[in-house]
C-alpha cells in the first residue's frame, strides 16, 4: 500500500489580481520504502506541491484534493494534529542549510526542540541518545551537538538538517532541493547519506529537483511538472531511455553531453506560461513542436501507457 | 560543567571589555560606562553619601559652597549637595520604570503584529505612528498633566512617548525574520506558534533593541526633568534635578549660581554618560558603522 498518496491536488494562490494556479490535478502515490523525484522548470509547483503536503503554504493559498497519509486525509486534521505530524510522520529538508537552522540555538536545541514538541515528558540524556544517534546516522561526531549553526560548514549544516529530519524516524521525508547551494562534491555525499537512510530506516523519499542527474542517481520513478501539471510519471530507466511526453524529452535533451563533439547548448525555447492567465489547452503547446490543432483547444486527459502516466495528445483520446 | 561556563563568561567579559577599549570609540563607550555606575552607585548609596538630609534645612538659606556645605545651600536652607545626590534616585527610578513600562508594552506588541500583519498591523501601526508624530516632551506633558505628579504617574507619560519607538524597531525585524528559512524548518518539526514568536524569532530580533534601550533612558531622564521642571513632576520637597533647576534660576539674577549649576550639572552629565554607553554599545553590535568610519 502506499505511504502517501496524492489524488487530484489542486492549489491556487489567491493574489489581488486573481488566482494563480501553482498545482493541477496532480496524483500520484509514494509506496514504502521508494524514492520518487519530482522535477521540473523552476516556477512549476515542485516546492508548492512539497510544501502542500506538511501544510505549511501561505495562508492565500487554497488547496482541493486529498493528501493520504497512510490512509489518512492530511488536509482534513486540524492544526493541532496537523502540526503533530510534522517532523514525526512527515519531515522536510530545505533548500538553503545556511539559513534553515536558528542562528542564536545549538544544534542540540534544534533536536531538543523537535522531541520536546512530540513527546513533552521526554528526559534529557535520551534526548541526547537520539540525536547523537540520529547525527551519527548522516555522518556527523556527536560531540557537535553543542555547537552552534555558524560552526558548520554547508554540507554539514545539510547533514544537521537532515539528522534533524529523520530523527524521529518519519515514514516520508520530503527533500527540497537539498543539494541546490552545496557544491558538487558534497551533493554527493548528502546522496550517499539519504540513500543509506532510505535503506536503514524503511523511509520513502519525495525528492524535489531540477538536476535531472541526482534524480538519476537517487530517484526509483520520476514525476515531471510542467506549469502545475504532472505531465509524465515513469520509472526512472524507462522514463530517461525513451521519454514519451514532449516536454520529457525536451528536458533530457537540454542536459549537457561531454560525450558528443556537440558544442551548442540546447534549451527549450520559450519559458513557462503565466499561471495567472495559461493558455487554453495543452499548458505546454506553445513551446512544443509537435502541436497539433487540438493541443490549443483542450487541455489533454492524464493517461496510463505501459505502466506510465503521460498527459499528452500525441497518445491518443 | 559550572566552572568551565564561568571560565567562558569571565573570557567573554574580557574580551568584550578589549574589543570596546579597542579604538577611541570604545574608549567614549568605557568613560560613558564609568558615569553610570557612579551615578548608579549614588543613587543606591545616597544615605551614606549624603552629609544632611535633603529634605530638612541644615544651614542658612542661600550659602555660597563651603567645606561645610559642598555645593551650597538653597534659599530654604537644605544642602544642595545631598539633593544633588538623592536626586540620581529620582531620576534613575523615574527613567527605568518608564523605559520599562515602554519597553514592556512596545516590544511584545512589535512582536505580535509583525508576526500576525494583516489589518491589525495596519490599524496599530496607524495609531503609534499619531502618537510617534507628536514632539515627545509636549505628549508627556500632556499626559502628565492628566495624571497628575507621583512616580508611577510621571513613568506612565512618558512611556507612552517612547513605546512607539520599540514598537517600530520590533515590528520590522519581526516582519522580516518570520520569513527565513529556519523559522520555516521550525514549523516542518511542528514546532508551536508561540514557542517560534518567543524561541525563533524574538532572541534574534533582541539585539537590535539594546541600543534603543539605553538611548531611551537617557531621553527619559531628559523628560523626567523637563516635567519637574515645568512642575509637573514629582512633588517638592523630594529632591528631584529638574525641579531643583527651575527653582534655582531664579536666583541666578542675584548671583547664587550654586543652586542651578549643579542640579544642571547633574543632568548633562548622567544623560551624557547614557549616550556615550549607547553610542558604544551601538558600535559594538554593529560592526557595519565601525567600517564605515
């Protein structure tokens, strides 16, 4: 059965002249234990999606659909079992480690803060247990415990959050971007590290993206967004040999080749539309090349081909 | 455990005292220090200090300064050196009930609405920035005029001058500190609302309001002696600067100077040791004025 599982989410940002419709009618389920990548053009509803699921958007945006978590609507809690969830059941990790940690409290308050909010009558020394065993798990001394943010590198301020995020063992963990601001070496180390947690603790990973190589690495099957849209969800292979939705294939081509004597970058022309007014049909049309007529007149129906899911007229009715 | 922590703080004190001794502001900062902790001391020790009492005549009415009376008498006969001493007490009391009482209000207000916004933000920035547009002196006559003398009274009037001042400086800080990253994290772990406001945002938005706060009692006492001044203040035959001033310059036409001199004296230098600490401290906090010099 599956972990999470997302069924016709659609978010809105309410703003003075309108909505913007930042989520679609997006679905998809995480089964236990698996990573799925989510990625996408940057202003595509990755991180709005991400955030939806801990329910921590802005109070303007307005949400429809269901979030399941192990079968329960997250959507329909209230705050308080809502804000109970998080960080026991559901953790996240950011984009930024340089500013996701209080600059003013030690890494151990950080972890104290965390159990004290799920378990209020928890002793100190096994508060210590935890989290010492919890930085050990992403490959930080224990003894750090009682530094301060500042005294951290980036890689290790990620590896802290990361600590912190799965200290209390949650069953999903949402990753934002974690490796955007880290260099490319330490990318690759906080991937070992979630890549052992995934292993060691029986945790699913939703992975937030737009560097196609760590979902490659990291990713069990890939969801790609378009303008608030899922337009193509697969396993990872299949998915990268033989894309099936335009924009897929576009988005693979554009990745660099060191290989091929090609020295002309190739991009997508055009840039995403404006979710404020998109165009009618097909949210992608304008920018793809195999535009047919009706493309511009209905948006196209999500459809299950060999066991992926593409949202494209080329494919049929 | 203990004395490793002691170790630390002592090392902390020390090397605070040598950044602040470090250049000539840190000097100004230091001299400003020494002021304050006489006055302060003064203002503790007073009945020890104090040769006569200073509320009771001890000599003849109008007495040029001697070895028996320091700084003279006044034209009632009390020693205007005792009340130059018991009136650090008036001052000092009257500019830290009122600094906070402002602060007390002003800064969890601060908090609050730059946390929340919405139409709150907008109708209680609305009312402290009327209250920030009147000339502070003239609002607390104002208000003390209302009230009446007495401590408490005269603490209230001129709080109500300077909450607007902590209420801004809060509020903005608030307003963009709620927004980073690691109050986001926060929330992810399902920290509550109110442990974010008071464990998250507040500790990081406090250093800005140390400087205001010492600048602030130094414009209180200002206020404090400009109310007695006008009378308004505490009632004589309390020592008080202020009203020791005003009642001293009328006599200046007939030479006694003595009577107004001190009191004055008094003012400029506990107000100026005030700004000089705030400026340091000031400095100290902010690095970006240091480089800019």
């Amino acid at each position: 059965m599956a972990v999470l599982s997302i069924k016709n989410l659609f978010i809105e940002y309410q703003i003075k002249s309108g909505a913007v419709k930042a989520v679609e009618d997006v679905s998809f389920d995480v089964e236990e234990n698996e990573s799925l990548g989510i990625v996408g053009e940057s202003g595509c509803g990755k991180s709005t999606l991400g955030t939806a699921i801990l329910r921590l958007l802005p109070q303007n945006a307005k949400i429809t659909g269901e979030i399941l978590l192990n079968g329960v609507n997250l959507l329909e809690l209230d705050n308080e079992s809502m804000r109970k969830i998080r960080g026991k059941d559901i953790a996240m990790i950011f984009q930024d480690p340089m500013t996701s940690l209080n600059p003013i409290m030690r890494v151990r308050d950080h972890f104290f803060e965390l159990f004290k909010v799920h378990n209020p009558d928890i002793k100190k020394n096994e508060m210590i247990k935890i989290a010492s065993e919890a930085l050990e798990s992403v490959g930080v001394d224990p003894k750090r415990l009682n530094n301060y943010p500042f005294e951290f590198s980036g890689g290790m301020r990620q590896r802290v959050m990361i600590a912190l995020a799965i200290a209390l063992k949650p069953k999903v963990l949402i990753a934002d971007e974690p490796t955007t601001a880290l260099d490319v070496v330490v990318q690759e180390q906080i991937m070992q590290v979630l890549k052992n947690l995934m292993k060691t603790k029986n945790m699913s990973i939703v992975l937030i993206t737009h560097d196609m190589g760590i979902v490659a690495e990291m990713a069990e099957r890939v969801a790609v967004m378009y303008a608030g849209n899922l337009v193509e969800l697969g396993a990872i292979h299949k998915l990268y040999n033989k894309p099936m939705h335009p924009y897929t294939r576009m988005l693979l081509e554009s990745i660099p080749n060191i290989k091929l004597d090609d020295m002309d970058l190739k991009f997508i022309p055009g840039s995403p539309p404006d979710l404020k007014n998109p165009p009618r049909g097909c949210k992608y049309y304008p920018r793809c090349p195999f535009t047919k007529d009706i493309c511009k007149k209905n948006d196209p129906k999500t459809k299950k081909v060999d066991s992926r899911i593409v949202k494209c007229w080329i494919y049929g009715e | 455990m203990v004395k490793n922590s002691n170790q630390m703080m002592s090392a902390r004190i020390s090397s605070f005292l040598k950044d602040l001794l470090g250049d000539s502001s840190g000097i100004m900062a230091a001299l400003g220090f020494v002021i304050l902790i006489i006055f302060i001391l003064m203002a503790i020790f007073a009945p020890l200090i104090a040769p006569y009492s200073p509320v009771q005549p001890s000599g003849n009415p109008l007495t040029a300064p001697n070895w028996h009376h320091l700084m003279g008498t006044d034209n009632m006969g009390y020693d205007v050196f005792s009340r130059f001493i018991f009136g650090s007490r008036m001052a000092l009391i009257i500019a830290f009930i009122a600094t906070l009482i402002a602060a007390g209000v002003g800064i969890p207000l601060g908090l609050i609405v730059g946390y929340f916004g919405g139409p709150l933000d907008r109708i209680i920035t609305m009312i402290m920035d009327s209250v920030y547009t009147f000339p502070g002196l003239i609002l607390a006559i104002a208000i003390a005029a209302v009230l009446g003398p007495g401590i408490i009274n005269i603490s209230l009037s001129i709080a109500v001058v300077y909450i607007p001042t902590y209420y801004r400086v809060i509020r903005s800080q608030v307003a963009s500190a709620k927004n980073e990253l690691y109050v986001e994290s926060a929330y992810s772990i399902g920290a509550k609302t109110s442990t974010i406001i008071f464990k998250y945002i507040l500790p990081n938005v406090l250093p800005s309001i140390i400087v205001v706060l010492s600048m602030n009692i130094a414009d209180a006492i200002m206020t404090e002696a400009g109310l007695s001044f006008l009378g308004l203040g505490i009632t004589p035959p309390t020592p008080d600067w202020g009203y020791d001033l005003a009642n001293g310059q009328q006599f200046l036409i007939s030479n006694d100077w003595w009577m107004a001199f001190f009191p004055g004296v008094a003012i400029i230098l506990i107000v100026l040791g005030f700004s000089m600490f705030a400026e340091g401290l000031n400095e100290y906090f902010n690095p970006n004025i240091g480089e800019k010099r």
